[in-house]
C-alpha cells in the first residue's frame, strides 16, 4: 500500500459517456461512474437508473466537500 493516500484535487466535473456519467477530478483522472439505461424494458432488466437520476448523482457526488486534514 502507498505510503500517501491517492488525491482527487478538487473542483470535481460530470461527463456525460453514452451510457454513464462520470466524476472527474481537476486532472482528469475518473473519481466515480454513474450508469444509466433510456429504455424501460432494459432499465427495469438491469435494474439501472434513468438518464435523470444518473446525471444528479453524479452532479451531488461533483459537489461533496474535500475531507479536512
């Protein structure tokens, strides 16, 4: 294990990917996945979320707070 724990540098960004939104940090390194399904048949399938409910959790998780030092 490193001796330093691994940085997401804030501020954090959504992108939207064909079936996911992803979290980024200030360097582009991927911080979350939130997928997603548009059709209902596979949606309910696969038990994913709707477009809607991917895109405000990934934003909610874009806005946590850095953990104090």
């Amino acid at each position: 294990m490193p001796d330093h724990p691994r940085s997401f540098p804030p501020p954090w960004f959504v992108m939207e990917l064909s079936n996911s939104f992803v979290v980024k940090d200030n360097v582009g390194d991927a911080v979350a996945y939130v997928y997603f399904e548009d059709e209902p048949g596979r949606r309910a399938a696969a038990r994913l979320m709707t477009r809607d409910e991917a895109r405000r959790i990934a934003a909610n998780i874009a806005k946590l707070p850095e953990k104090p030092k």
